[in-house]
C-alpha cells in the first residue's frame, strides 16, 4: 500500500475550481429543465388584431391553402398603406423566409425573396403554395395593389413570377 502526502494548499486549488463548476453546472441544470411558462411568438401570433405589440408589422390575413379559407386578423386595412408593414407581418409568421420589400410601381408590389431555398425545396408543394397565397393576398388587400412582383432562384415546389390578385378570389373568408 502506497500512501501519498498532499499539501492541504494544493487540495484546495484542485478543488476551488471543481466546485465552481459544479455549482454553474446544477445551476444551468435547473434553469434549462424549468418549464416555459413563456409565450410562444406563434402562439399570440392571430391573437387580437396585430401580430404582436411590434410598431410596423401587420398581417391582414391568415390563410389555410388546403381548404381555400381566410381568416381575418387585422380589420383596418384602409389604415395601412406602407407595403413594407405587411412585408414585416408576413416575415414574423415565416421567419426562415426572408422577404423583402423593393418598390411598388402602378397596381403591382415587387418584392425578392433572398432564402429561399426553405420556400421553394424545403416546405413541399402544399407549404410553398400556403406561403405564397399568404404573401398574395396579404400584399393585394392594400389599396390600388393588384399584383405581387416575386423574385427568387427557382426550385422544387415554387417559381418565380408574377401573381394576381384575381388567382386568390376563390379564397372565401371564414367565419369564426
């Protein structure tokens, strides 16, 4: 049997630093195991009628693509005339989705979208047309606008073009 003589100063820088660890790691145990009793941003997303209390962001509309509804969530749309407020409103609800507002010339929004590989590969045909009603619709419930100017790399489930406000009149407004 060996035995080994440690300084007590040398016990105690080993285990200073060992305690500092342990005590941050229980710490960040419990802060990360907690439960969320925040809100979740798409969860107040439709609530009440602007997104969320952020100055600059509306969404006039939501849509269900699949059963060619909308459901209104922002009444005074004679109030907002500023194609980017929506733009931001429909960047909250799809934030892997970067539009961006350029100009509005005429009847028509043109707008880019800078990731759009999310949009056009990622989310199917069914997600792509949803985004892409959601944009539509949204952008032609300004007034005088009647098309949507969109521009971003082609792929799998959507293209580039421009849309009309005419392609969504079949989208009836449901009743909640």
């Amino acid at each position: 049997m060996h035995l080994f003589l440690v300084p007590s100063g040398m016990i105690r820088k080993i285990y200073t630093p060992l305690t500092i660890l342990i005590a941050f790691s229980t710490i960040t145990f419990f802060a990360c195991t907690g439960s969320d009793k925040g809100t979740n941003a798409t969860d107040s997303t439709y609530q009440g009628q602007t997104i969320i209390d952020q100055p600059d962001t509306v969404l006039f509309w939501t849509i269900d693509d699949y059963n060619k509804t909308k459901s209104q969530v922002y009444k005074d749309s004679l109030d907002i005339t500023d194609p980017q407020t929506v733009v931001n409103g429909i960047n909250f609800i799809y934030p892997d989705i970067h539009l961006k507002y350029l100009k509005m010339s005429n009847d028509t929004i043109y707008a880019v979208i800078d990731s759009a590989y999310a949009f056009t590969n990622d989310m199917g045909s069914s997600g792509a047309s949803e985004y892409l009603s959601t944009v539509v619709i949204n952008l032609t419930t300004l007034k005088n606008v009647n098309f949507v100017n969109l521009n971003f790399p082609e792929g799998n489930h959507a293209s580039p073009g421009v849309f009309a406000k005419s392609d969504f009149e079949n989208y009836k407004e449901k009743e909640e």
